[in-house]
C-alpha cells in the first residue's frame, strides 16, 4: 500500500502545484498573511476613525490649547514671510473659524504625523481631534 503526502497526487509522483485563479488566491492569501502577521512598521492612520457618541469635544475645552501649542508658531494670520516656517500663507488656526473651515486637511495631516513637522502629536491629541471632527466640529464657550 503507497501512503499518501498531503502535496502529492495519489496517482503521480509530481507535487500538487496551484494554478490560474488557485494559484492567484493562494499568492494574495500569502500576501494578505505576512503582512498582518508581521505587521508593516508603525505606521499612523491618516484619517483615525474615531465613534462620535464619545464625550463632547470642543474647540474652546480641547483643541485651541494643542493648536496654541503645536501649530500657531507656523500656521498663525499674525506670521509673513520667513517667520512662518514654509507654511501656506493663508493656511492659519487662529480662530475657530479658520481651523473648522480647515479640519479635514488638518486630521489627514495630524493623523499621517507629517504636522507638526517635529514630530507627530501624541496619540490622545490625535485622538481628540479626529472626535472633534467627528462630533461635527463643535465650538464650545470660549472664556
């Protein structure tokens, strides 16, 4: 009696191979495998997907003390010229305004972690944004 491997045909010496679509499958399933397997660096979300229904997050409580911090040393009206640092003129978070006319490039870029360009912003502040965002951008009661 012959046993059988579970790669050879009972019939043939000759491994068992794929092939067309079989072949197509089994390659992307590969693909599909290594990479969630092994991961493929940290690497940020450009747009968090973040639930709404979470706590209220406001411009005036939440998001104006970050952008004071981390964005108006570039992105303010009152910077010309070399002072802003290579940003757009034009592009500014001074005001609620500005940065709710201007929060979607604003997400798409914190989440990437290419703004602020010295580094990213730690992930709660990412994470706040993205549920401003989310929440619809509220303003809040500003002092």
């Amino acid at each position: 009696m012959t046993s059988l491997s579970p790669l050879r045909s009972p019939t043939s010496t000759r491994a068992l191979r794929p092939q067309g679509p079989l072949l197509a499958m089994a390659v992307a399933a590969a693909v599909v495998a290594l990479l969630t397997g092994m991961g493929c660096g940290e690497k940020l979300d450009p747009v968090q997907h973040v639930d709404a229904a979470g706590p209220e997050v406001t411009w005036c409580a939440d998001i104006a003390p970050f952008v004071s911090g981390s964005c108006l040393q570039c992105h303010s009206a009152t910077l010309s010229g070399p002072d802003r640092n290579g940003a757009p003129v034009g592009v500014n978070f001074d005001t609620y305004e500005d940065a709710s006319r201007l929060a979607n490039a604003m997400q798409e870029r914190i989440g990437a972690g290419t703004m602020p360009p010295d580094g990213p912003l730690p992930e709660a502040d990412r994470a706040t944004f993205s549920a401003w965002v989310a929440q619809g951008r509220p303003e809040g009661t500003c002092p």
